[in-house]
C-alpha cells in the first residue's frame, strides 16, 4: 500500500531558524503499540501499517467492530515528521471551525490536553475526532453507526497520547 501523494516528502524543521534537516519517522510498528488493545463492546481486527523512511512518513490504521449492530471505530496514526503539506490544513481547522452546517455538530475540544477537533452527524451516526499530537503526530478516529458522539470520543481517549508525543 502507498501512501497518499499529500503525505510524501516530509522534512522536519528543528526552531523557526534552523536549517530543514531530514525527518526520520517513527517505525509504524512503534505506532501500532499504542493502539488500544480493545474498546468497550467492540472487537479489533488486526492492524495495518507502512514506514516509508524516503518520503519520511509512517501510518498504521486499525478497526475495531460491533459484530452485533454493524457499528465500526476506525483509528489512524500518522507520523507526519511536521510536514507542512499534513498540518497546515490541519492547523487551519484547528483555528477556524467551518461554517455550521444543518444536523452536523462540529467542535473543538482538547484530548489529554492536545488541541482536536470533532464532526458529529447525528442523524447518520457518524462522527470522528481529529487530534494534533507535540505538532507532528496526526490521530483520527472516525466512528460509523455509533450510538453517540461520546463513543467516538472515548476511543480517541483510549489512545495514550503521552506516549505518542514522546516518540522520536
């Protein structure tokens, strides 16, 4: 699996005046051990993952399943190495919430003390929350046929962010 094009190329900037200096991503296996093992009344599949050190960028994704009522968590880890490309639009989220929109509830919100953002239709049951971890790492969870927005939020919790922003 290739990752998207908006994801390659990424260049890590260490201070506002130094150099660009090569990014060397965190093994998606690293990743993957901060995944939650389970979620409350949800099953987890196996996990999917790619390092790609040329383009410095590491992703691992997994779902976890209601097998009774359809209802799915999906969780995607990304280690951008502060590629401008990922974050900026991120960040411009983060700052400005888009215009209201009828039956979508959208918010900004802080998980574990890191700045998130969360899109809720509740008419669907859809939703997801997007987290920005120490400026590099990216976290979205996007919940499907979920009974509330808290399911969504909860699994985003349920990931250690500490730890995420601690990796190198």
């Amino acid at each position: 699996m290739r990752l998207p094009a908006a994801i390659l190329g990424a260049w890590c900037v260490v201070g506002p005046a130094a150099a660009a200096q090569p990014c060397q991503p965190v093994p998606h296996g690293r990743l993957e051990a901060l995944l939650p093992p389970a979620l409350a009344g949800f099953g987890r599949n196996p996990p999917n993952g790619e390092t790609d050190p040329s383009d410095a960028v590491s992703r691992t994704t997994v779902d976890y399943e209601d097998r009774t009522g359809g209802a799915r968590i999906s969780i995607e880890l990304i280690d951008t190495c502060r590629n401008p490309d990922i974050l900026s639009p991120f960040k411009e989220t983060l700052a400005a919430s888009p215009p209201p929109t009828p039956g979508t509830v959208f918010r900004s919100l802080a998980v574990h003390g890191f700045p998130a953002y969360e899109e809720w239709t509740a008419e669907s049951k859809q939703g997801e929350v997007h987290v920005l971890v120490a400026d590099r790492f990216t976290v979205k969870v996007t919940g499907e046929l979920v009974e509330s927005r808290g399911v969504v939020e909860n699994a985003a919790k349920a990931i250690p962010l500490d730890k995420l922003a601690a990796l190198k």
